[in-house]
C-alpha cells in the first residue's frame, strides 16, 4: 500500500507544532499501525532526520502506552483496539492518513506523539485503592462473592489507562476512567468500605488536574478500546452523592 | 573469583523458611524510616517489594522507563497464577507444588527456593483477593481454578486472559497508596543505566531522564533490580519494545556473577511471524491448551497443499490429523509443558508437516472443545484472546482453527541470587525474572506470577532486612561522593560514544541481525559448531554496531533511538554470554536442548552427574572471556529422575 501521512511534530512541550507530510510507499496491509510508523521512522532516520516519537511498549494492546488520534478517533478507525491493534488492512491503498497526539488540558504534549498522562498516576494516587498491608488477608475464600458482582468489577477493572476516554470527550472529561476504578472497587466487599470516601476524593482530584466535566456525550465509552461501559459512571454518580450526602 | 554461598539454612526442607524467619535479623520500625532502598523496575515483582517495603516504614525510591509505573510487562501476562489452595480437592499440596515446579524446570532449580515459593503462594492469593483483585468465581461464590502445562492439579487462579493485569494493578494500586503517604519516591521515565558500589556495596544508581535525556545521581541503603527479563535479545519475542537487560548487565560489569544465562523459554503458542517489518510477537495464553487441540495434517501432501492455500483446515478429516502432542504424551496431552510442547511443534514442522505460508505454524483448534461445551463458555474463558487473535490475524478461531509457533517468552537465567534474594554484590538484590532462581531450565506455566509476588510480597521484605540490620549506623549519604562521580562519568561516556559514532545504519537493523543470530544458533535447538559460529558472528556484529551505528538527534533530549542503542549494546555482550553458557552446558535439559543429547525418541536427555549444578559467570572484560564458577545443586526432597510426561 502507498500512503500519505499528515503527522503532528512538535520539539517540545514549549515548542510551536505543525502538521507535516510524509508519503510511504509499499506496506503490507498485515502490517500493524505502529509497525507502519516504524517503517517511517527507518526511512527519516535514513535520510538523517529524527524520527517521530510516539509511546508504545507491549504492541499487544494491554500495557496503554500508545494512543494517538488516527484520522480523528482516538486509537483509529476499529472498535475494541489499541492502536498497536489496528492493522493497516484497515485502510485503502492512496489513503491520507492524521496522526496526532492526545488534546488535552491534563495531558500535557512532550514531543511529537507523545503525551504526559501522569494525572491518571495521581487520580489512583488518591484512594484509587483498597487500604490493605501485605500480609493482612483472610483466606481467600472466606468472602464469597456473587458471579456477577465479580464479572461486572472485571468489566470495569479491564481499563488500561491509556487515555482515550479523556481524548475522545469534547470537555476533556476523565470520568470514564474514574468511574471504573470506583465501580471495579466499590462492587467488590472488598473495595465498599472505602466507597464513599474514593469517590468524593477521585472527583475532586480530576477538578484539581484539569479534567473537564462530564456532560453524557457517551463519546469516552464509544472510543474505549476496552469497552468500559458508562454504566460505571451512573454508578461513580451514586457513590458520589452517597458521600455528599453522608 | 566470586565466592557462591548459597545460604541455604539448615533443617529439613519444610522448616527452612520458618527456621530462616525465626533467626534473621529484623529492622526495628524507628530505624526503618532512616533506611532508603531504591527498587528499579515496577511490574509484578517491583511493584509488590515497593510497596510492601514503603508499608513496613522503609523509604523507598522506585523507578520504571515506562510513563507509569502501571504499564511494565507482567500486564501483559495472560493465563494466571498458581498457588496450593487445593479448593477443587483435586490432592494438591505445597509438596506437590514444589515437586511440580522442580521437575518442570528439570532439575536445574535450587530445591529450598523452589520450596519456599510454594510454601507463600497461598498467601499471595489471600493477598490479592484482599486488595481487591477480580478473579473468576463460581456460582457459588468461591474462587474458580483451571489447569496449566505440567501439573495434574487445577492449582490456576485467573482473571479472564489478563490476570497479569489485574495482579499488576492490584501492586501498582498498593505502591500508588505509599507514594501518596510520601514512603515511596516514584521516577517514571528514568532508566537505571549504572549501578554505584561504594566500599563493595551496593549504593546507588545513575539514571538517564528519558525527557530531558540528562543523567541523575540517586543514593540508597540497598539496591533491588527487579528489571524483568531479556528475551529481546532475538528482538523478535513476546517482551514489550523496552523490555531490556541493562540495569541487570550493568551490575554483572560491576561484579554480580549471572546464573545460567543461556536458559530461556519459548513459548509453544503465540502467533506466527509473517513478514520481515514484524516488531514484535503476540502470545495465546496456555490456558487455550485446557481446551484447544494441537495438530497437524498426518500426510504431507495437505501439509504442502494447506501450505498453498488450496485446502482449508476443515477439509482434512479426523483419520488425516495427528494430535502429536496427544499421541507422543497421552498422560498430559496438549498440557505437557512448554519446552516440550515447543520442540514437538518444531519437529513436526522441520519434518515438513507445518501449516501456514510459511510451513512454520501448527493449528490449536476448538471445534470439540466448542461443540462440547458450547460458543458463549468458550467465549466467556477466552473471548478476549480470540479477539486479539482475529485482530491480528485476521481470522476467526471460533470458525477456523488458529495457528501458533514457538517464539521468545521468558528467562529462567538472570543474576545469580542466594537464599535471600541477594547477588554477590552486597546490598544488591534481585527479584521477579531478573533473578535466575526458582525455575531451573523450564519455567511452569502460571509460574511467574506466583514467582513475582513472592519475592516481592513475602520474601524480600524479610531478607532485606538482615543485610539492612547491619545498616541502622549509615546515615543517608550525599550523591556527590567520587564514586557517584566515576559511575555517572561512565555513563556519560557510553552515551557519548553511542552518539559519536555517526554511522550509518539504524539501532534496529542491528538488533534484527542479532535477533537473527540468536534465534537460529541460541533458540530452540543448540549445537557445538553453531554455538561456536554464533560467538563469532555476534563478535563481529558488535564490532560493526559500535563503528557503523547512527543515532539521528540530540542526547539531552527524548531520543528513542539512543535509548534503543543503550539497550542494544547490552544485549549483544549478553548474547554472547549466552552462546558461552550453551556451549558448556553439554547436556540437554528444559528449554535448553543441545542437538548431541537426546533420547532416541528425541526427548532432552539430562547428565545429572556432570551438570547438576547453576552456572554462574562472572564479567573479566568485554573482550575477555568469562569466567564460570558452579553451584552445585543438591537434590534431598526430591529424587533425580528423567522427566516424564508419558
């Protein structure tokens, strides 16, 4: 396949960016987004440039490192994918292709493609957790669990933390990924003693990092590449006003 | 020569721990807090000593190259996690546990470790359900279980196919509450390049800022590396891109002697490669093996003609299979382990009955397993492996069977450690897959994870203490001593270098042929003349690598390219060591497996007599040979005998 690519370069966070053109010319329409980019990058590295910086790591879709916008979507254009999932047997040969880096005012650019996203450390920093000392468990069959109340904490939990959620919302709202760690915990005996007291703290630390607000667009939720359903935010708005209310 | 004191203690196996724990010394709480330990590495085994440590009162640094700590490889690990629960009353036990995992690895593990991991798997369990860790449950409510290669026991805990995950987000969860209270330090971005020994011990670290590429001084009471393992070395593997061995060979340079280098798994189903662009490899969980069926076509005329693309799977009828790995080891069938399953599938393919374009690829098939139990528990068990396997592959697996090939996976070698988890560097500890411990030449499936929470939740936080029992006197010290200078200087010098060269071929054209070299040489079958070759072509390839790189940008700067360079550098001395370590070890066992010694039926063929012992090399110069000094292995619990699985 022969392509061309409009690539967002930008030296550094300070830095002014600009869109810039590349064409690439025989790729295998088997071959992964990223190792497309990586085919890129040999060629400028060739010819003396410096290549474009994008984050990535496990290219199996779990560890969330990489995530630009492929043609404006977060991830590309697939359902249920990470962009080191898409695969180029997803384009037409001639096509134009957008890569750009996360926009978002708590997502700060670093260079190129790559974005600081370490707001979401710090919204787990702040009670995304269940306060337990290594060594301090009861057997681990001592509290059963209801199936469902397990599968349905797995679906919430599966979040990779890469991002997209925040990217794909017009506010810049990180409510999606909030909302899965308050669901995947509170659904659990485990997690409900530290409910309420998770979700009034993580809410009030996606204020203080800049997140936006949620207004129920539902984007977040179409563009995860993980499918974390908003149900999870029904869920983090009823913990919230439990502990507004208590 | 370094010295190799195992520091076994006394006492029959089953008491050893509870002996060691009785009599070691500890840390009294007020002295923890003036003691700092830096651990290098975040994933499964980092995470959980970071946190376990910070929550114990000790300061911790902790440092991971990734953007958070959250994203280090164990995420990627799929099947699950074993421990001696027992709950199916399937007859399992911390003996048999134990005497699964030291067969398993083919009697080249130290038996008192492998013990003592057994022994706390359970309380890894306990801990993980603690803290909130989602895994699959029955009905009824309890803890539900499934099957891994090697054991005849249901002994799996899972979470879906990303139980690493979850187990990953649970100690990630952990260490994200002690950075918060302000007991651990975390440096995201910051890639450990040396390792500073002050007096012989070790005392800090050097890093690279992968932002603003400048390099940082970080002192410590103790050093713990828990920096994973090198398998992208044939850079073609199941590792993530940065998966790297540097802080690990670093150390090696700086005098910790490394175990066994030359064992490495391969794992027996992961996706075949399929073009020359390919960067990485994908890994189907082993649990698809609880219901999947490895065959290939029993004539190879259908081999050659599925080859071509002129038959499909389907069109082969059941009489034109052979489920060779059902009919080789009808006991355990497709769960033998994975060195076995691994080589029978390169044999059938060298043989000229593999599948694919290529000829090297076997099918893993679910129609029985589909028909028996139906799509939607099929799709329940494994729904998201086959996901990622139509999305790489383009094919649907509930319609037509996958096709798998061994590829890279996991190091059983790394730096040798005793009892406590310490090298023969001092204060220099190392956990998780860094290590080269608990898994001889073979590692279980479901193993590591078992194996990096016990480091790092139950065993390292004891240990650590009685070497920092001798530490409460050594007041935190400054970074600007003449040791901190030399070690940062050095480092300095090899970025320099690495820059300075201007050559003209990329870091990955490089890597690629070294990947190449190991893969054929260093990979699933070994022998003399190849080992011997592969010395000397990776001799000459890293000859060329430090005159002919080129490294476009700037040093004080995000540059990936030099961050690949630094890694790559390591792994061509570690390859070399590898091809070292495979040469002497004229025998076959686990993973590793030298052509010259099998069984007639082609099974690995161990000699007990001369090679029951852990091959620990210790560094006398790059271009000098290492120098090899051995740790007898002493079998008491367990009977020497030839693996099996029949």
């Amino acid at each position: 396949m022969d392509l061309k690519l409009k690539i967002w370069r930008q030296k550094s966070a300070s830095a002014r960016g600009q869109f810039v053109n590349y064409e690439i010319t025989d790729i295998s329409p088997d071959s992964s987004f990223l190792e497309m980019l990586d085919v890129l990058n040999e060629t400028l590295i060739k010819s003396g440039e410096e290549p474009v910086v994008y984050d990535h790591d496990c290219r199996e879709g779990i560890c969330g490192t990489c995530g630009v916008y492929v043609n404006g979507r977060p991830h590309g254009p697939d359902d249920l994918i990470t962009a080191c999932q898409l695969h180029m047997r997803k384009f037409n040969d001639g096509d134009t292709i957008v890569i750009e880096p996360w926009r978002a005012r708590a997502f700060p650019v670093i260079k190129d493609l790559t974005v600081d996203r370490s707001a979401f450390d710090k919204l787990i920093q702040e009670s995304g957790y269940v306060s337990v000392n290594t060594g301090n468990a009861p057997d681990a069959n001592s509290t059963p669990i209801k199936k469902e109340k397990a599968d349905l904490a797995m679906d919430a939990a599966a979040c990779i933390g890469c991002g997209a959620c925040v990217a794909a919302c017009k506010n810049a709202s990180a409510m999606l990924f909030v909302s899965a760690k308050v669901s995947h915990l509170a659904l659990l005996p485990q997690g409900k003693i530290e409910a309420k007291n998770r979700a009034s703290k993580m809410v009030a630390m996606m204020d203080a990092l800049g997140f936006g607000n949620c207004t129920n667009t539902g984007a977040c939720e179409a563009e995860c590449p993980k499918g974390i359903k908003l149900t999870n935010i029904s869920r983090l708005n009823r913990e919230y006003y439990i502990s507004a209310l208590s | 020569m370094a010295k190799l004191d195992s520091k076994i203690p006394e006492g029959p196996i089953e008491n050893k721990w509870s002996n060691y724990k009785s009599k070691q010394n500890l840390v009294n709480p007020a002295n923890k807090r003036k003691l700092d330990i830096i651990v290098v590495g975040t994933g499964l085994a980092g995470a959980s000593a970071a946190a376990s440590l910070a929550e114990m009162g000790f300061k911790v640094k902790a440092f991971c190259y990734q953007d958070s700590p959250r994203r280090a490889h164990s995420i990627a690990a799929q099947g699950g996690i074993n421990a001696a629960k027992n709950y199916p009353n399937d007859g399992d036990s911390v003996y048999r546990l134990f005497y699964d995992t030291v067969k398993g690895g083919d009697y080249r593990s130290r038996e008192a470790n492998v013990y003592r991991l057994a022994e706390v798997s359970n309380n890894i369990i306990d801990q993980c359900v603690a803290q909130g860790v989602p895994f699959a449950r029955e009905y009824g409510g309890m803890l539900d279980n499934r099957s891994f290669g090697g054991a005849l026991v249901s002994r799996t805990f899972y979470a879906r196919g990303q139980t690493g995950q979850q187990l990953l987000l649970g100690a990630y969860q952990a260490q994200s509450r002690q950075t918060k209270l302000g007991n651990i330090e975390m440096y995201p971005r910051e890639e450990v390049m040396n390792v500073v020994i002050i007096d012989e011990k070790a005392r800090g670290v050097i890093v690279r800022d992968a932002i603003t590429g400048k390099t940082k001084r970080y002192s410590a009471h103790a050093v713990v590396l828990a920096t994973g393992g090198y398998g992208n070395v044939f850079f073609l593997s199941t590792m993530a891109m940065g998966s790297n061995v540097s802080a690990a060979w670093q150390a090696y340079k700086k005098g910790a002697s490394f175990g066994n280098p030359s064992f490495v798994q391969i794992h027996p189903t992961c996706i075949p490669v399929h073009g020359e662009f390919q960067s990485k490899l994908t890994l189907m969980s082993e649990s698809l093996r609880n219901d999947g069926r490895i065959w290939v076509p029993l004539h190879k005329e259908d081999a050659i003609r599925i080859q071509k693309g002129e038959i499909k799977p389907a069109d082969i009828a059941e009489e034109g299979r052979d489920y060779y790995l059902e009919r080789r080891y009808p006991a355990f069938g497709n769960l033998v382990p994975r060195d076995v399953a691994s080589r029978a599938a390169k044999e059938r393919c060298d043989a000229g009955f593999g599948v694919g374009t290529t000829g090297l690829a076997v099918f893993l098939d679910f129609k029985d397993a589909i028909e028996r139990l139906g799509k939607d528990t099929i799709e329940a068990k494994y729904g998201n492996l086959f996901q990622m396997y139509e999305k790489i592959s383009d094919e649907n697996p509930y319609q037509t069977p996958m096709m798998i090939y061994p590829a890279i996976h996991y190091a059983m070698g790394g730096l040798w450690v005793d009892y406590e988890l310490q090298t023969t560097i001092p204060g220099l500890f190392a956990i998780g897959e860094a290590n080269f411990s608990d898994h001889g030449a073979n590692r279980l499936g479901a193993s590591a994870l078992m194996q990096g929470l016990a480091d790092g939740y139950f065993v390292l936080p004891y240990t650590i203490q009685n070497y920092l029992a001798d530490e409460i006197n050594t007041p935190r010290f400054p970074t600007d001593g003449e040791e901190f200078d030399k070690a940062e200087a050095e480092t300095k010098e090899i970025l320099g270098k690495l820059m300075a060269i201007q050559g003209k071929r990329s870091v990955d054209t490089f890597h690629k042929l070294l990947g190449k070299i190991m893969w054929e040489n260093v990979g699933m079958a070994r022998n003399k003349e190849n080992l011997e070759k592969a010395i000397l072509e990776i001799q000459k390839l890293r000859k060329e690598f430090w005159s002919d790189l080129f490294i476009p940008g700037k040093p004080e700067d995000l540059n990936p390219e030099l961050q690949k360079a630094t890694r790559v550098a390591d792994f061509f001395e570690l390859g070399e060591l590898m091809a070292r370590d495979a040469l002497n070890r004229e025998e076959s066992c686990g993973g590793h497996f030298r052509e010259e010694f099998q069984t007639k039926e082609g099974e690995a063929l161990r000699n007990d007599k001369d090679f029951a012992y852990v091959a620990a090399w210790d560094f006398k110069g790059v271009d000098k040979a290492p120098v090899m000094t051995k740790e007898a292995l002493k079998f008491e619990a367990i009977e020497l005998k030839q693996r099996n699985y029949k």
